[in-house]
C-alpha cells in the first residue's frame, strides 16, 4: 500500500492547476457564459486531460483513473466548465473526430430529459441499461433553458432517439463507474476550491479590528469546510484506486461512497461560503454561488448523493 | 497511488491470520463488561499471548522486544485481529501506546529495561494522570503540585479521567514542579507506583453506566527523584512527544467498530416492525446507514491515506486532526440513525418484540466521548484553522 500522490501524479497536479489558473481562469468562464471555447478546449486536449487513459498507441498517455482522478480535482478546483467528463469517458468510444462530447444517462419517461451543454456538443452520448448510444446533437430537438448554473447551460430535450450503438451493456457499465468517480473528483475539487476561497477572505476581511479568521464561530466552519473537503478528496481517489486495482473488493460501493461524501461536502462547503462571506456572498460578483451552483449540476450527474446513499444501504444489509 | 496491500503485506496478513485461528481459542471465556480483576486479568493474558508471538509491539524496536514493522505493516495486523473478533487493547491502551512509546523516546536506559519488557509481556498495566478537574482543554494549566524533598517529590493534587487507573501498577503522572514559570514551563513527567501510601482511585460513573475511567487524588505521595522521565521541568515537551508516535492507525478500531454498527443497525431496522412493514422500508433511515456507511469507507480510506503517509516521511500530517474530528461525528451520526431505527424497542435495554438495542444504545452513550475524549472536537477545530489553514489565533481573554 502506498496511498499517496506519485511523481508522476504530483507533476499532473501542477500542471493542470497552472493550466487552469493561467489559460483558464473563471473569470474567462463567467465572460463566455460557460460555452465552452474551442481554444480552451484545445489546451484541455492537449494536457491530455482527455486521453490520458488511452493506450499510447491510439494517441493517448496509457495512465489510470487515479491519474485522472487527480486531474479531475483541479479541473473542480478550477471551476472549468464544459462536458469535461463525458468527454473523458468516451475517449475509447468510435465517435469520429468529435472532440466535445456530452451525455446523459437515459431518463426513464416522464423525468426531466435536461442536457448541459448541447448547443456546445460534436457528439452525444446516451447511456441505458442495454449499451451506450451516440446521437447527433446537432439534430436533437431541444430547447434552451435559463440555467440555474451561469456556468453550466442546459437545454431541455424534446425527445431523444434511440441512437447508433457504440457499445454494450458492460461498457454502459464501465463508463457509469468512471463517469461517477470523475464527478466525485470534481465535486472534490469544487469543495476545495471554495473552501480555499473562504478561508483567504476569512484572513482578509476585518471587522471588530481583527480578521474574522480570528472568531472561532468563524474558524470552526472553515475547519469543518476543510475537513468535508479531505474526506472528499480521500475517497475520490479510493474509488479511482478500487477501478484500477481488480484485487480491491466493493468497487460499486467505493465508487458510490465517494459520490456521497463529495457531493455532500461540495454542497456543504458551498452554503458555508456563501454564508461566511456575509453580504458579499450574496453578490454576483463574488465566486461562492459559482461553486454552490456548480456542486448542485454535478450531485445531479450519475446518480444524486440520496441515490447512492439508498444504493450503499443495500449493498450493507 | 496503490491502494491494495503489496505482496508481503498480504503475507504478513496470512500469518496473522494463521496465528489468530490457533491463539483466539487459547483465551479463557470474556469476563463481564463491569468484572474489572477479570477484565486485568484478560487483556494482560491476551497481551502475554501476542508478546509469546512477538507480535507485541509490533511496531517498537527489536530491541525492546517489538519487530519494527512499518506503518501499513501495523494497519495490516490490526485489520486481521478486527476481522478475526480478536480482543482489542484494553487495559494495556496507556502502557502500549501511550506511556511506554514515551518512556522509550525519553526514558533511561534503566527506566526502558525496568518498564518497557513488563508492559510488552503485559505484566503491568499503566493508567494516565494528565487532565485535572480544573485543567481539561487547558491541559498546560494543571495544578498537581510536586515539591523536592531530597531524592523524592511530595505530590499533592488531583487528577480525573484516569483510564484504568483502579487496575493499574503505573501511572504517568504530570506535575507542576515551577509555580512561578509561565505554565509550558513548570510541568515534569514522573512515572507513578500507583501502590504508593496517599494515592487514592475513585471509579467515575458515565451516561453508560460503570466505566474506565477514574479520579485520583494525591495526598503527600512521595515519587522518587529517578521516576522522573526527561528534566524537570520539561514534562510538557516530553508529553507532546507522544502525538510523533501517531502513525494514522489511531482510529482504526473506532472506523471498524463503526462499520459493524452499520451492519447491526440495518440487522435492527429489517426485524423493528413499523405499520405494516418494517424500518427497513423508511428511505429516510436507509439513506442514514448508507451515508455513515459512506463516510466509514471515507475515514478507512484517510486512514490508507495517513498511514501512507507516515509510511513515507515517518511523521504524521495534518490528516490525524481531520481523522479524529470526523471519527467523532460520523459515529454520532449513525448512532442517531440507530436510535431512530429501535424507535420504541429503544426504550429498554433488554429485548423487546424480538428486538436487542443493547448494543446500539450502548454505542450511542459511548459515541458522546469521542468528539470530547483526548482533545474535543472544538480544540481539534482550533488545531485545523490555526495549525493547518493558517487563520489568525483569537484573542487572549484575561481576568483582569
């Protein structure tokens, strides 16, 4: 056992919070309205962020979920928008040369069809019980809905097709698994990000002729935004670890805590600092709503910390 | 990032393992949960079988009688006597983890042969004498007075929070022997005959009922000079040094005790009858075992993480304070969850329409001392915004 960060891990780290920081930064996010920009998309692409767990020789870096997963904690960390982990998972899939890919689990009828990021998607991807579909996305019947995320843009669907199968039920499967301890990695990210957020305004901001960092009432939820924020982190990983190690048991249940613990703490961490930062919170202007909002979009991507959680229960009993 | 044990970590499981299958049936049956000389008299045979096995101390040097396994090493032994049922540490928790690592980072030579092979081989059990009435949080405020008498210190004061200390032959006691130095400064480090004339124990009584816990008043106690471990007047850096000896395993029997809870609350909620169905049929009561079953496999996988990381630097990180808050309040969480469930059945603690809460109701009343025991869980908070996130201390209030 030796559950830390690699060289190799500790260098991608950098890298992508430098990438993140300096060619991507929300403020660039905020100004496109989270349409995704095709230049930032191409620093994305080539950081490998969506490749990386491709074979070397189709183009990719032959690296692990848990290289991902740590990728994938800046990229929440970041805020970055765009379809970044359906476009990761369906890397292996014959989706021609499209680069910005989106998807969506099935809804059964009825249940809200919303797609984030369509009008921005090369490709579509459908996942169900039976396989995973592409559609075009260009042909898809929707219309565009206010987002609740300014980052996330969101169109209602009309009606999806069945589409053209590009794999089978075992990839549905697969790609369900690693979309979900993606996500938990972001959601991670996005707890660590806001919670690093608060904590410098907590030094910075004065009143009673002291930084409010210095009151317990406030430091005390600044430690529990952090501690909400490791265990999120933690379990990320591990459920990235339980996918790339067949020898760990209970990959279903790893990959599934690791959604509840970090979307919770994304959640969480999210209302604290939005709370913390006092009337500035409230403002559009200051960055906490961005990462509320954004742990709401991703708790609702591959099943919703009360899914999971009901799912665990099952698996204990 | 490797999560699974390596090849001679899982070799080290299976001769555990092997070990436990042969030893476990050699311990006599368990004495009842308030039977303390039979309680002694089980942890310290249990430990005498572990020291026989040399797997007593694993972690210490060959030369005290330890095998100087590393960190994953000791989580993979303690892994395999959780799963086996194997008794935990009991009466030997101070003399094990806490006075005798102290005694061999700081003690003498004489002081580590004298101690170190009678706590390994479980002929002594050790009690702790830190916390005072009047000094809790503020550990460094401890009034406990020793004076010098010649080649002796006359102890007078009281201690409370004393584990074990009505079975014990040693404590490790902290005393102020310089009243007038600011109060890092006048504390010493002595070990403690508790035969000694002018100690007296009293057993405290908690929420759940008889307990390890003891006050212990000192009356002319007289300590001889060489019991002291490290100078006079150091006590307080010599008791700090105990935390270096953290290596991320601290929790694991809480986090595993935890994970069994999980399993024996849902046993309760599929035979506690509500309406026409059961417990079990409440989403909401599902949805509270699956997300304590969540934050368990988040605090074993910190744990991973920890321990890891004293694997590699040979000292804990900052994920020991986030272990130890969130250890506290995830067991609270579920133990609510268990409350919920026996509903009714809670009431008792015998069995009621086939239903047992003993152990849940148990659980709950002892969950209250873990975000409260060996540092609360609003000093952990100060530790993490000052220690880890940098924040600014608070201000200082004094009298006057």
């Amino acid at each position: 056992m030796d559950f830390q960060l690699t060289a190799l891990q500790e260098e991608l780290r950098e890298t992508t919070r430098k990438l993140c920081r300096g060619r991507l930064p929300i403020a660039a996010a905020r100004a496109a309205g989270g349409r995704v920009e095709r230049a930032a998309w191409a620093e994305l692409e080539g950081a490998g962020v969506f490749s990386l767990r491709l074979a070397e020789d189709h183009g990719g870096l032959g690296l692990a979920m848990t290289d991902a997963a740590v990728v994938f904690d800046e990229l929440g960390r970041g805020l970055v928008p765009g379809p970044l982990v359906w476009t990761h998972i369906a890397a292996g899939l014959d989706l021609g040369d499209a680069t910005v890919v989106g998807g969506l689990e099935r809804p059964v009828p009825g249940a809200p069809a919303v797609v984030e990021h369509l009008g921005d998607l090369d490709a579509l991807i459908v996942i169900d019980a039976e396989g995973v579909w592409a559609l075009d996305p260009h042909a898809v019947v929707a219309r565009p809905l206010q987002p609740f995320d300014p980052l996330t843009p969101v169109w209602e669907v009309d009606s999806l097709g069945r589409g053209d199968a590009v794999g089978g039920p075992e990839d549905g499967a697969r790609l369900r698994a690693e979309g979900t301890a993606l996500t938990a990695a972001l959601l991670a990210g996005v707890a660590s990000g806001v919670c690093d957020l608060t904590v410098a305004y907590a030094k910075d901001r004065r009143q009673f002729g002291r930084p409010i960092g210095s009151f317990q009432a406030v430091k005390h939820a600044l430690a529990d935004m952090l501690v909400r924020a490791e265990m999120a982190r933690v379990q990320a990983y591990a459920a990235a670890a339980h996918l790339d190690e067949p020898e760990l048991a209970d990959v279903e249940r790893a990959v599934a805590a690791a959604k509840i613990v970090a979307g919770d703490a994304a959640y969480q961490n999210g209302k604290a600092a939005v709370q913390l930062h006092g009337g500035m919170g409230m403002t559009w202007e200051v960055d906490a709503h961005l990462y509320l909002k954004r742990a709401h979009v991703l708790d609702a991507g591959f099943g919703s910390a009360d899914a999971h959680a009901e799912a665990i229960a099952a698996l204990v009993g | 990032m490797q999560l699974a044990y390596s090849e001679s970590e899982r070799h080290l499981a299976r001769e555990v393992r092997a070990w436990l299958t042969d030893a476990l049936p050699r311990l006599g049956p368990r004495p009842d949960r308030d039977d303390w000389a039979g309680r002694r008299r089980f942890d310290t045979a249990w430990q005498a079988l572990l020291f026989e096995a040399g797997y007593a101390g694993i972690h210490w040097p060959r030369a005290y009688g330890g095998r100087e396994a590393s960190p994953t090493e000791q989580l993979v032994f303690l892994e395999e006597l959780d799963r086996a049922g194997a008794p935990d540490v009991g009466v030997n928790f101070v003399g094990t983890l806490h006075a005798g690592p102290t005694i061999l980072a700081e003690g003498t030579e004489e002081q580590r042969s004298r101690h170190l092979p009678a706590i390994l081989r479980g002929e002594h059990v050790w009690c702790q004498g830190f916390s005072e009435p009047e000094a809790g949080s503020d550990l460094a405020s401890l009034r406990t007075r020793a004076v010098r008498d010649g080649d002796e210190y006359v102890v007078n004061g009281q201690k409370v929070w004393s584990t074990y200390a009505h079975v014990a032959d040693y404590q490790e006691l902290l005393v102020r022997t310089d009243p007038d130095a600011s109060k890092h400064k006048g504390i010493t480090w002595l070990i403690v005959p508790m035969g000694t004339p002018g100690i007296t124990v009293r057993p405290i009584r908690t929420i759940a009922g008889p307990s390890e816990f003891c006050e212990v008043f000192y009356d002319d106690v007289r300590v001889p000079v060489a019991n002291r471990v490290g100078l006079e007047n150091d006590g307080w850096r010599v008791a700090m040094v105990t935390f270096a000896f953290e290596r991320g395993t601290g929790f694991v029997g809480e986090i595993t005790e935890g994970m069994r809870l999980c399993r024996q609350i849902t046993e309760a909620a599929k035979r506690v009858r509500v309406g026409t169905g059961t417990a079990w049929d409440d989403v909401e009561l599902r949805r509270g075992i699956g997300r304590a079953a969540a934050s368990f496999d988040a605090l074993w996988s910190l744990t991973a993480w920890n321990v890891s990381e004293a694997a590699r630097s040979g000292v804990p990180g900052a994920g020991a304070s986030v272990l130890k808050l969130r250890v506290g309040e995830a067991f609270q969480e579920l133990a609510d969850v268990g409350l919920r469930v026996l509903g009714r059945a809670g009431l008792a603690i015998d069995e009621v329409a086939g239903v047992r809460g003993a152990r849940i109701l148990e659980e709950y009343l002892r969950g209250f001392g873990l975000t409260i025991g060996g540092g609360t869980s609003q000093i952990q908070r100060n530790i993490i915004a000052e220690r880890v996130l940098g924040l600014p201390k608070e201000p200082v209030w004094t009298s006057s």
